[in-house]
C-alpha cells in the first residue's frame, strides 16, 4: 500500500517548511509512521525541528539527501564515463569532476530518494518540503519533460552511437558510451517516470502555502494554475501569519482589515479548496512540541490525512479531454495540435500531452475554457492532415 504523500510549497518566506514540519509532527503524534523530507537545498526542515536528522521523535523520521552518495548510486556510470571523456580531451581531473556535478541534481535526487521510501512500505505518511514555487514547478515538470525528449532522441541516439563509434574512436580518439551508460540513462529515466506517477496518483497532494499579501496571493493563483497543467493534484491551501482581530492598537487594526480583505480573496479564488489559517503567533515554532500545537490549529476537525479531495486534473473520455485550469484568464490559454500531440500553454508554461491513440487519430472538433476547465472534444471522424491547430478561449462574456 502507498503511503500519503503531502508536497508543501509556496513563495519564499511565506512559512511552507513550517507548515510541513507542523503537518509531519501531527501525524506522528497520531499514531502515523512519518517520514518528513525536503527537495529544498537550503535544508531549513532540521533548524525547524530542531534535530539531526534521523528519528527526531517517535514515529518521525526527517531524512536529509546525502547529494554526493545518492549520484554515485543513481547515475554513476553516467558520470563516470562524462569524467573520464573530459580527462581525456584534457581537462584535469578536478575540473572533471566539478564539471560533471549536474546542476539541480540535488532536488532531482530528493525526488528519486522519495520514490524509493515510497516503494519501501514503511511508512503511512509522507511529507515533503518543496524548494519555493518556481523552483518546485520546474521539478515537478521535469520527469514529464525528460520523457518525452528521451523518447525521441534515445532509440536515435542508440542508432547513431553504433554506426559513429568506430570513427570516434579512430578519428577523435575518445571513448564512445557503452550499452552500460545508456542503460544507466534509460534506468534514469523509467525512475523519474515512476516519480510522477507516485506524485499525480490518489495518494498525493500538493498544498499551498501563502501570507495574506496582494503579491504572495496572486502568485498562489498563478501556481495553483500551473499545478493543475502538469497534473498534480492541490487539496488545500494554506494562510500563514494571519493576525487576529481584536485590540485597540491602530498600526495592528490596519493591517487585520487589509488582510481580512485578502483572505476573503482567497477564499473566493481558491474555492472549493479548503482554506485553513494558522495566526501570527508570539513566538517562532522551533521544536516538536511547538510543531505539533500549529498543526492542532492549521487543521482543526479537518482530517488532513485522508484522500485528497479533489479530481484528477486532467480527465480522458471516448470524445473528449478535459483540463482544470483553475485562474485562468481570457487569452492565458493556449492550444495547440503537432501530430499525436496536444500543446497545452498556460501563462509562461507549458505541457506537451501524447494523446491516447483512439484521440490521436481524430481531429479537434473544438476547444473552450469555462468555469476554469479547458474542454477539448474531438470529432468523430479520423485525421487527414499531420497537425492541426485550436485555440482554448473562455467563452463567457468579457467582464463589464
């Protein structure tokens, strides 16, 4: 059985690893085998609790990635083979090594380590503290992305390495990639494969974490959006540092109006996702005791552990696909067909879908985008043409 798995995320600086590190104590002290992980690299979860990592109270575990053991163990004869290429085209092996270290490996390590603590049965719950919004979508993004480029490129690549290796060889003098480098690529790539599935499954779910401000709520919109393109699932947001009503001060009245009328926003925006507001409170939450008492106030009668409470973002019938964007504006979305195809845009991003085959071979017979759900339905007849076009507009009236 699969454990829950909870993924925080959010501006910086809004209170996310103390959302996670509140929800993960919670569990526990429920009686939940917990593990609380971080794709962040600034590893904030440790000061939050106030621990080493390892059994930081019972029933929780926080696990720390060990960057440099995890790349040897889940790449290591890529790597191997770049740094010895580099010694051999002349580089010193320092350099090699420096250059070989993968930019956001890290985070992609984070994810790779939750898949296997995932498949391991030993825990109910797992919580997950993600590096800030921007950070968190290209990640998630990632395995999605890996795999339609390895698609392509890999049975090209294994095709050419065969008929190019002699020549490198002779000519270049440099080694060419054995069929253990790229089997090493491939066990990669089914890897990340099985870490989006995990993460868009029934047991995941994202959270939102923002602070009542207009700049940190309009971007929780945007991620909320964007969450949806890529399929993951967010069951709840999230409002930190709220400041209660009450007192006669006139600086803290102002700012108890400004956010309430934010918070009224969120609600509205956000809706029907539960909103759940955690107050400013006097002290910082350091340690398991401070931890836990937030999570009893972020989640009240809430169970919030249970299934999430939402769809899956993206849905497929016999004639029609359709795609929860909820935020979207007239004119954010874009549709587009290439081939087998459906190039989905929303904002600055961007989700390539490979249609199902009974869809692949049918027209668009159109798009609209209502109510934050784009609806694509395909026509009952079979394609004549390699690619084809649409636009996804909402089509109610222009707010007046």
């Amino acid at each position: 059985m699969r454990p829950r798995v909870l993924l925080f995320t959010g501006k910086g600086g809004v209170g996310k690893t103390t959302a996670a590190a509140a929800t993960a104590t919670l569990a526990a002290r429920r009686g939940l085998k917990t593990l609380v992980v971080s794709t962040d690299t600034a590893h904030s979860l440790a000061d939050a609790l106030a621990v080493e990592p390892g059994e930081v109270a019972p029933g929780l575990h926080l696990h720390q990635v060990d960057t440099q053991k995890s790349l040897e163990r889940h790449w290591g004869e890529l790597r191997d083979y770049a740094r010895g290429l580099l010694t051999e085209l002349g580089l010193d092996e320092i350099t090699s090594e420096e250059i070989t270290v993968l930019p956001g490996a890290e985070e992609i390590i984070a994810l790779l380590e939750l898949r296997e603590h995932a498949q391991s049965g030993a825990w109910d719950v797992i919580v997950v503290d993600c590096a800030p919004t921007a950070e968190t979508l290209r990640l998630l993004a990632l395995p999605e992305a890996l795999d339609w480029h390895v698609n392509r490129l890999l049975p090209v690549g294994r095709r050419i390495m065969k008929l190019a290796a002699p020549f490198v060889r002779g000519v270049a003098r440099v080694s060419t990639p054995g069929d253990e480098v790229v089997g090493a690529g491939e066990r990669l790539h089914r890897a990340l494969l099985e870490v989006r599935e995990l993460l868009t499954g029934d047991g995941a779910s994202v959270r939102l974490v923002l602070t009542p401000e207009a700049v940190v709520l309009a971007e929780a919109r945007r991620t909320l959006t964007s969450l949806n393109l890529y399929g993951y699932r967010v069951d709840a947001v999230i409002a930190n540092r709220v400041f209660p009503a009450g007192g006669a001060d006139e600086w803290r009245a102002q700012w108890v109006n400004a956010q309430s009328r934010l918070l009224a926003e969120a609600e509205e925006s956000f809706a029907p996702l539960p909103l759940h507001v955690v107050p400013y409170l006097p002290a910082e939450p350091v340690g398991a005791d401070a931890l836990a008492a937030v999570g009893e106030r972020l989640y009240g009668e809430a169970d919030p552990f249970g299934p999430p409470g939402v769809r899956p973002p993206l849905r497929l019938s016999a004639d029609e696909l359709e795609l929860d964007l909820p935020g979207a504006d007239r004119g954010d979305v874009d549709l587009a067909r290439k081939g087998e195809e459906l190039i989905v845009t929303a904002g600055p991003y961007r989700r390539i879908l490979a249609l199902p085959v009974a869809l692949a071979r049918r027209e668009i017979g159109g798009a609209v985008l209502r109510d934050g759900v784009l609806r694509v339905r395909f026509s009952s007849g079979a394609r004549s043409g390699a690619t084809s076009g649409a636009s996804g507009h909402d089509d109610r009236p222009a707010a007046t």
